[in-house]
C-alpha cells in the first residue's frame, strides 16, 4: 500500500513582507510640519493646535479642521472687518501656504524615488509645505539666522518686527506687520547690537541701505529675482551684505519660487552623505561639495527638490518634537476649534490646499 507524501506546513510561517501603497493618501497641509520648522520665525503657538501669525497687514490664526484627514484649517482674521478685508487675507494666506503646489502628488513621487523619504511620508503623513513668504521679510529672518540658534533668532526677528505696525495681541504675544525696507534702514548698527545682534547688526544695517539703493526699491528689486534662474537668484542675493550662499538658497526656496534651491548646512550634509553620495562621508563640507550635495538632490527629487529637503531636514530635527506634535495634532483639533471667538470673523477653509 502506498503511502501518500504529505507536505508538512511549518507551525509558524512567515508573512510575505507587506506591499507599498501604491498610490497612498496624504495631508495636503500640515500647520505644526510646516510653520514652527525654520522656514520662517515668527509664527506662535497661542493656544493647543492654533498657529497665530502675520502675513503682510493680517494678524491671523489657523487651526485644523476636527476630524478632516486632508489638513483642512479653520482661519480666523483677528479685529474682524468687513468681507472685503476677509477675502484679501484669505487669499494673501493661501498665497503664503503655496496653495497652488499639488503636495500630495509630489509626496507620491518622492517616495517613489527614494526610500528615505518614503519611511518619512509613512511616519509624517504628508503636509509638511514649503512657504511662500515675502522676500524682504524672509531676507531679513535669515540674516539672524546666521550661526544662531532658533530661540535667539525668534528673539531678534522679534525685534526687527517690533519696528513694524503694531497689529495686536494673541495667546499674551504681541504682532506686528514686518517693518519696511525704510523703516529697518532708520536703526542704528549700536542700537541693533544693544539688542543682542552681536555682528549680525551691521549685516541688518548694510542689507537695508543696499536694498534702498537698488533701482525701484528694494522690495521691488527682490521680488523680480522670482523671474529669473537660480545661480542668477544666489549671485544677486549674495552681493547684499551678510549674505552667503546658505542663506541665498533659503530666501530663493522660502520667498523666490526657487523650489529646486537646497540650503546646505552640517544637517543637510549629514543627510546627503548617509543616503545619497555616501562616498563623500567623512569629507568636510566645501563650497564645491555644497554645490555636489545641491545636485544629488536635484537628481533625486527634480525641480522639486527644496521641497524633498525640506521633509528630509525635518526628519532629521533632533528633538523630533515637530514630528510628535505631528502626531498628536489629531488630539488638539476639537479643542482649538470649539474656542470661543470673541466675534472676530471666522472662516473656514476645508479645501484651501490642493491635493
């Protein structure tokens, strides 16, 4: 009598490893991946999960929509006003937000491209946007930002804001519109230094006399560098005292629509070298490398690639505090929008990114 042959299955198997989503969801708007994360230095955190902020003459609040997985806000005018002023803010901000720029759709790519970045979106979600800031007050951020670190910078950007219009008062913080070329070009370099600007001072005072001297002020005269390429962009930038080429590329990606400029720094370098050129590790950082470390993430990313960088320097923060406020933004949102207003006009923008 012949046996049958039986396969004996293992009492514990393997599962096969899970496959990547191919065409994943993610948040089109991340207020804490976005504001509090070194684009910019003047936003607050006036209460759990509500941003207040200027952008241009508009003191506003932005909060997530409860239970919107799509990074939905709630926005709030501070002083109210008529329709007419609710409708400009509306837009200056979704101007700012870069509201044009399909994030999702560039997240998909990135991930696709690099692994990296994929475990970044899984544990992010998405939404973390690169700004759309006025170049004069973007300029003048990162003049303070120079070997500095963000508590000093938010104090001195705190400063230089202070010349400004003042706007009003948020969660016990004081706002101002951004002062004018004119107005910054009135302070002293004794004055700034008395205020803790150390050798940045003359760097602020220089900046804002060469601005004035450019032709149709200097307010003009930066944003016309958004119509030109980007090595044009960095080398007018850095005729401006103060500024290198590091804090060139910042104001070209935050302000400039330059979205494949890369602010090379020590965190920047270290990503590059563990994941993209990791023959270079161990090399110190050279003016030719920095250049190198710009196109390996142009290669990588495409005409994009600022904004890549930016979610990888993110993931990078030490603290990681931004990715876990992140993750327990969720638990802020019905808190934040249940807060009473006080009659100021409320607007609620569900769909104010695209996806």
């Amino acid at each position: 009598m012949n046996e049958r042959r039986r396969r004996i299955k293992p009492l514990l198997s393997t599962p096969p490893p899970p496959k990547p989503n191919p065409n994943p969801k993610y948040s089109t708007l991340s207020l804490p991946l976005t504001l509090p994360t070194g684009q910019t230095f003047r936003w607050r955190r006036t209460s759990p999960g509500l941003f207040t902020g200027v952008v241009g003459p508009h003191l506003v609040s932005l909060s997530h929509l409860p239970d919107d997985p799509h990074g939905g806000v709630a926005f709030l005018l501070h002083g109210g006003g008529a329709a007419a002023a609710s409708a400009a803010a509306r837009a200056a901000v979704a101007d700012y937000l870069n509201v044009g720029v399909s994030l999702a759709e560039l997240w998909r790519g990135f991930a696709a491209a690099d692994p990296r970045f994929a475990e970044l979106a899984e544990t992010l979600g998405g939404g973390a946007r690169v700004l759309r800031q006025d170049p004069v007050e973007c300029l003048f951020q990162f003049l303070c930002s120079s070997n500095n670190n963000i508590g000093r910078i938010e104090k001195m950007v705190g400063v230089l804001s202070s010349l400004g219009n003042y706007l009003g008062s948020v969660g016990g913080f004081d706002f101002h519109e951004f002062p004018s070329i004119d107005r910054l070009s009135l302070v002293s370099e004794s004055e700034l230094r008395e205020t803790g600007f150390g050798y940045r001072a003359k760097y602020i005072v220089g900046t804002a006399k060469a601005l004035l001297a450019k032709p149709g002020g200097g307010a003009e005269w930066l944003s016309s560098l958004r119509r030109l390429d980007l090595d044009e962009v960095i080398d007018a930038l850095c005729t401006l005292p103060g500024v290198g080429p590091k804090v060139a590329a910042c104001v070209a990606l935050f302000s400039l629509d330059q979205h494949h400029a890369i602010p090379v720094d020590t965190h920047v370098w270290q990503i590059a070298t563990r994941y993209f050129i990791p023959e270079l590790m161990g090399k110190s950082l050279t003016p030719k490398l920095c250049s190198r470390v710009a196109d390996a993430f142009v290669t990588k990313f495409g005409k994009y690639a600022g904004w890549a960088q930016n979610v990888l320097f993110i993931g990078e923060l030490s603290s990681q505090k931004v990715i876990l406020s992140s993750a327990n933004n969720t638990a802020d949102k019905k808190e934040s929008t249940k807060r009473k207003r006080g009659g100021n006009n409320i607007v609620v923008a569900a769909a104010l990114c695209k996806e």
